[in-house]
C-alpha cells in the first residue's frame, strides 16, 4: 500500500481505485505484483514469456532471469 500511496503515484492510485470499482482481479493482481517488484529487497525468479530485449541482451522464452530489486532511498528519510 505505501507505493500506491506515495504522492508521485498519485495517478497509479487512481487508476488502481478504478480497477477495483471494476472488480478487475486480474489487473489488479498485476498492479500489486509490480508494486512488490519496486519495493522489494528480494530476489525475483522470472521466466521470458516471449522474445525481448533488456540491458541490450536478448532474451528468449528458455531463458531465466534472476532480479535483484531494491527499492529508491526515500527522500524524507534520514541516513544513520
């Protein structure tokens, strides 16, 4: 919830209110499964559902890719 929250994430909340008003689980889940991408320190496991390119490397269906997310130092936040 705080990611959606954030004040540059204003038009995402608004856009996730919607979802929800329109009862799209599907979309819904989505949003939320992004929103735990961007916020966490955890490796991620995922697999190519088809040919793209990241990094300028291409990826193919066959290929795995292992993610480390961190998410952005807020800026309110005082370093220790």
């Amino acid at each position: 919830m705080e990611f959606f929250l954030r004040p540059e994430n204003e038009k995402i909340w608004a856009e996730v209110q919607e979802l929800a008003h329109k009862s799209d689980l599907g979309s819904l889940q989505s949003y939320v499964a992004v929103a735990q991408r961007l916020t966490s320190p955890f490796k991620l496991v995922h697999y190519a559902a088809q040919e793209a390119e990241a990094e300028g490397k291409k990826i193919t269906p066959e290929n795995i890719m292992i993610m480390t997310l961190v998410s952005p130092p807020c800026s309110n936040r005082t370093r220790r």
